[in-house]
C-alpha cells in the first residue's frame, strides 16, 4: 500500500548504510538472558574480525552477567535472521555474508540465566 | 406613540445555531476543493456536513467565561498548593519521577493535539466539526500550559525537568510519545480525528488520565491532581467529539467502513505501545499503587471499550484483531518497560530503583502468573548487586521497532522468555519491528516509516553530540556526550533513586517540616 498524499511522496530512508561514517549495523542479541532487556545495536566495519566482536565488543555488553564468563563459544548455536546460521570467526562481518541492519543471536546450552529463569 | 419592544433574547438553540452555523457561508467565487484541499484524498467520502450533530452545545463566548473561571479556581488551588510547601506533602521523593515522566512524555502532546485540531478544523467544511475542533484545539494548548505550570513548581526543587520540551524532542524514550504523535498530525484531518479524537481521547485516554490523576490524587500531589480535575470537563467533550465523529464518517458512506476500520486497528496499537510508559508508572513509579496496569486494562478497555465495539458493530466495526495480543502482553507489560528504564537509567530524565519487599509482594498478588517467575529472580539478583555497589548499568544501545521506536523488549505472543522480533525488506533495505502489528503498520505505509528518526541510529550517526563536538577525539565518551545534548547532567538528572539528589533533599527538607532539627 502507499501513503495517502495530494501530491507525490518519496523519501529517503533515514538510516541507510553510507550515513554511518564507513560502519554497518549489526545487531546481536543473546537467548534467554532477558536481564539484557532488547538486543543490541553496533555500528561496526565491514572488515572487522567476527572474532573480535567475541573478544572485544561482548564482554563489554554482556560482561556483567555471571553466565557471560562460562561461555563455550564453540558450542554456541548462532540464528540470523531467526534461521540457523554459522559464523567463522576467523572472517570479516562481510565475509560472513552480514549486511547492514542483519539480526543474529546466539544461544548459549546449558546457561538460561539467573536460576535458570532466562534472565 | 411607538412603544419601545424589549428585544426578545435568543433561545439557547437559536444562540448555538447563529453562533456557529450561522458563522458559515457559501463561497461564491472560490472552489470549494481550493478552499479544503485537504478533504479528499485520504478517500473519505462525505455527502451531507448537515448531517452531523453537534455533541455539545457550546458556543465560543461560553467556553470562553466557564474556561477562564475553571482556571481561575485550579491557580488558586495551585497557589495554596506552594505557598504551603506542598511539595513535601507527597508519599516519597520517588513519587516525583512520576511527575517528571509526565512533562516530558505527555505535556508537549497536549501542544502537538492543539496544532493538530487546530489544522484539522480549518480543513472541514461543516461548521459543526470545525466549530468543536477550534474548541479542542484551545482545550489542548490549554492543557499543555496548565500542566506546565503545576510541574514548573517541582521544577524548582527537584532535579529532570528543568529542559522538559528540549528533552522531548532529543531523549530517546520520548521519541516514542514524539513520534505517535508525529505520525498523527503528518496523516490526513480525517485520519487525524480517528486517531487522536477517537482512538487517544476516546479508547485509551482514561487508561492515561485516571492513572496520572488519581495517582496523584493517592499521593499527595495536590497540584497535578487540581489540573485533572479542571481537564476532566474538557476530556468529557473530547470523548464525545472523538464518538461523534467516527458515526458521522461511517453513516456517510459505506465505502468509509474499511478506511475507518484500519486506522482504528492501526491507532490502537499505537496509542497502547505508548501506554507503556503508563503501565510501569502504575505498577512501578507511584509508591502508593492506585490499581494495577493490569487491572486498569481489564476495566478500561476489555469491560467498556468492548462495549463500545459492540456498539460500533453496527456501523460494520469491530474489535481490532491486536487486542488479543495485548491481552497476551497484560501480564508482562509494566515489567518489561521497568526493567528497559532499569537498564538504561543512565540515559534518562528521571530515576528508577528496585521494588522493595513489600512492593514485590503486591506485584506477585497482582501477577501471578509471571511475577515470580519471570521478573522476580531478575530483580533480586539486580538488588543483590546493588547492594554490593555494582549497580547494573546497561550502557550498549539497544535495537529499536522502525514503528513504535520502543526498544526491542517485547516478548512473543505467548511465550514470555523469547523476544519477539520482526522484520522487512524493502527496497534494498532491512527493517526491525517489535510485533506483528507495527510491522503491519510499516507495510501499509512503508514510505511514512523509513524516514523515522530514530534515537539510537542518530546517535551512531553523529546527530546526537552538541555542535563541535570530535567523536574521534582520543578518550571521547559517547554517553556523555549524549547527555550534553539531552541538557542532562550526569549523576544529578540520571541514575538510581537511592544516589539521587532530589531522594537527599526530600528527606532533609521533609525532616525540617515535621521534626525539630
């Protein structure tokens, strides 16, 4: 459907990629620990390391929760888009095929947060 | 000789009809589509502007002299009010975050509702509607100084408010109320009125008034409690307006049934995600509870708005098919909003805190199909952290809905550990929503809802910094730029209740009131 308008109504979107000074978005949110109360949105190069959003960017984010230490990162099963997904570290956000304003989240087996009531 | 005939004074009838349709004249040399240009394009068909009834019989001269007397009587209450100090007579200082949310979430609206009447009566034909609409639109601007003037005496004790419409504009919870309210007056006058004057004052608004008020009225705020009093005449008419309307638009013509039925559908949704900010102010903000957000949806919207849709059935409405999935969300709602200012209360204009024991026993009798289980383990290991001096402070930006522009908090439908996430692709770009319904809206009108301005993508674009500012700058803090550009000062407008400056003073200035020190 179209908007309703006496005369032409064309815009352009407010958050295209070339407005985020050579970053894309990601955003990451991670299941069953609701304490986090929404995922969250990064604004990161194209060419960063996958691994380094693991090593650099997550503690940050996610450090405080008593879960985040005891994460075995090999055994995380990663969603994109809510359809399952395997990243490699070892790869930039575009080689992993991530493009702007892609979802993922990652599961964690065996941690469901505060007593195990996904917070 | 010629007597002199006393010149019979007009009926009441008489007078509304010279005063309001008697106003109204037939352009000879302007077309009528030149004159309302706005008054096809959304599809409406109208035939007879005679055929509208005026809801109330009001004329400009009597608004005028009741008005000014209501006014008359809430300064005075207000004057009373502080010279008294009234302002230490609340239940607790954490009652005034209550205060605070609602001159920066709500007042600016009652601005906004005025320009929007404003533009929407000068668009209709019929003198009737434009007639109520002038009256509404001066009831709004009305309100918004009123209320102004209330809060300004909080103003000068209390800490988040002093810059309340800069906030409005730039805080990214307020976005939220901004930009509903965005959407409505950027739509057509007849959307407009299915909106605001039917879906908002009619629908949804005594889930907005009667909390705030009766809140206030519960703890001890005299002044806000004055103002809802004064509005509530206003609000009856504006209820009675909202009605008429929608009758009036369905009664003239079959093919409006579809048009009206998806802007009630899409203006309910709306008008309850912008609720939230009221569901956690119930159940959360006033420290003595009126009812719960829960309950106040039970009685408000499930018991009369259902009765109001049976009556609308006639006209061929229904209930809108979105009112299921908040049934689902009822249970959850205030505690998931409370939890997001938990979160983010760095970022924001008034102060959270945990619930006290007490206040987690009323929430689990209140809840308790979720409480427990869900928000109670979240809540104690947050108390248990604070305690131990590591107060929890999300400070990563969150993913928003391109719609509603609330962060991404809600559950799915029916199963409250899962976030619900939606999402669109349209031309070449990806689009987040928080529910089937604001992805639904987007849809419908993707065009309007690209250009969203959308707090935390601005930031990460560099809109968010006062003028000068050097983002890459070596130690820059985001955050605190951030809060410059908001007018809000670190450790003084923001954080937990328990560090606060307005809970210090409120405990030294009430102790000066009722002990000698």
């Amino acid at each position: 459907m179209a908007v309703a308008a006496l005369k032409e109504y064309q815009f352009a979107p407010a958050d295209t990629m070339d407005k985020f000074h050579g970053a894309q978005l990601l955003y990451i949110g991670w299941e069953d620990h609701l304490m986090f109360c929404a995922p969250f949105a990064f604004p990161f190069p194209p060419t960063m390391r996958f691994g380094d959003i693991i090593t650099g960017v997550l503690p940050g984010a996610y450090g405080y929760h008593p879960d985040f230490a005891q994460i075995d990162w090999k055994n995380v099963y990663w969603f994109k888009s809510g359809t399952p997904w395997t990243p490699d570290f070892n790869k930039s956000l575009a080689e992993n095929g991530l493009k702007h304003k892609d979802v993922i989240r990652f599961h964690t087996p065996g941690l469901h947060g505060i007593k195990g009531s996904c917070n | 000789m010629d007597m002199q005939v006393a010149k019979k004074k007009l009926g009441l009838k008489e007078r509304y009809a010279v005063m309001t349709r008697g106003l109204d004249w037939k352009p000879s040399y302007q077309k009528m589509e030149d004159i309302y240009p706005y008054i096809a394009y959304e599809g409406i068909k109208i035939h007879d502007w005679d055929k509208w009834e005026d809801p109330f019989r009001l004329t400009m001269d009597a608004y005028w002299k009741y008005q000014s007397e209501k006014e008359r009587k809430l300064y005075s209450v207000l004057d009373a009010y502080v010279q008294s100090n009234g302002h230490l007579n609340v239940t607790d200082a954490r009652y005034l975050n209550t205060v605070k949310l609602f001159v920066s979430g709500i007042s600016p609206l009652e601005y906004v509702a005025h320009r929007g009447f404003t533009h929407a009566g000068r668009q209709f034909p019929g003198a009737g509607p434009r007639v109520a609409c002038l009256m509404q639109a001066l009831d709004e601007i009305r309100h918004a100084q009123t209320q102004v003037h209330a809060i300004s005496n909080y103003n000068k004790y209390y800490n988040g408010m002093h810059d309340f419409h800069h906030a409005h504009d730039r805080v990214w919870f307020l976005s939220v109320p901004k930009s509903f309210f965005d959407d409505a007056i950027t739509a057509g006058p007849f959307e407009f009125m299915v909106a605001i004057g039917f879906s908002f004052e009619y629908v949804l608004t005594n889930l907005l008034f009667v909390p705030f008020v009766s809140g206030a009225a519960y703890n001890g705020d005299m002044g806000t409690m004055t103002f809802g009093f004064s509005a509530q005449s206003d609000e009856a008419r504006h209820m009675t307006l909202g009605l008429e309307v929608i009758k009036f638009i369905l009664q003239q013509d079959p093919a409006n049934v579809p048009i009206v039925q998806r802007w009630i559908d899409k203006w309910t949704w709306r008008g309850y995600r912008v609720l939230t900010l009221v569901a956690m102010m119930m159940d959360y903000m006033l420290p003595k509870r009126t009812m719960s957000w829960k309950e106040a949806w039970e009685i408000y919207f499930e018991q009369n708005g259902g009765a109001l849709f049976k009556d609308l059935a006639r006209y061929g409405i229904k209930m809108p098919d979105c009112t299921a999935q908040i049934a689902l969300e009822k249970d959850h709602l205030s505690h998931q909003a409370w939890s997001t200012f938990y979160n983010y209360a760095a970022a924001s204009n008034f102060h959270t805190w945990m619930p006290d024991e007490d206040e987690m026993a009323w929430l689990s009798a209140k809840y308790p199909n979720s409480f427990d289980k869900l928000y109670r383990p979240r809540y104690e290991f947050w108390r248990e952290q604070a305690a131990k001096g590591n107060r929890f402070y999300n400070k990563t930006l969150p993913m928003l809905c391109q719609t509603c522009q609330i962060p991404l908090v809600f559950t799915e439908p029916g199963d409250p550990t899962k976030i619900c996430y939606r999402e669109v692709d349209y031309k070449a770009e990806k689009y987040h929503f928080c529910s089937d319904p604001c992805k639904k809206i987007f849809e419908d009108e993707p065009e309007k809802y690209v250009q969203a301005w959308l707090p935390v993508h601005q930031i990460y674009q560099g809109n968010c910094f006062p003028e000068g500012t050097d983002p890459t700058a070596p130690g820059f803090d985001p955050l605190a730029a951030v809060l410059k550009y908001y007018n809000l000062e670190h450790g003084r407008d923001n954080l937990d209740f328990d560090v606060s400056e307005d809970k210090k003073n409120f405990e030294a200035w009430r102790g000066q009131a009722t002990k000698n020190v």
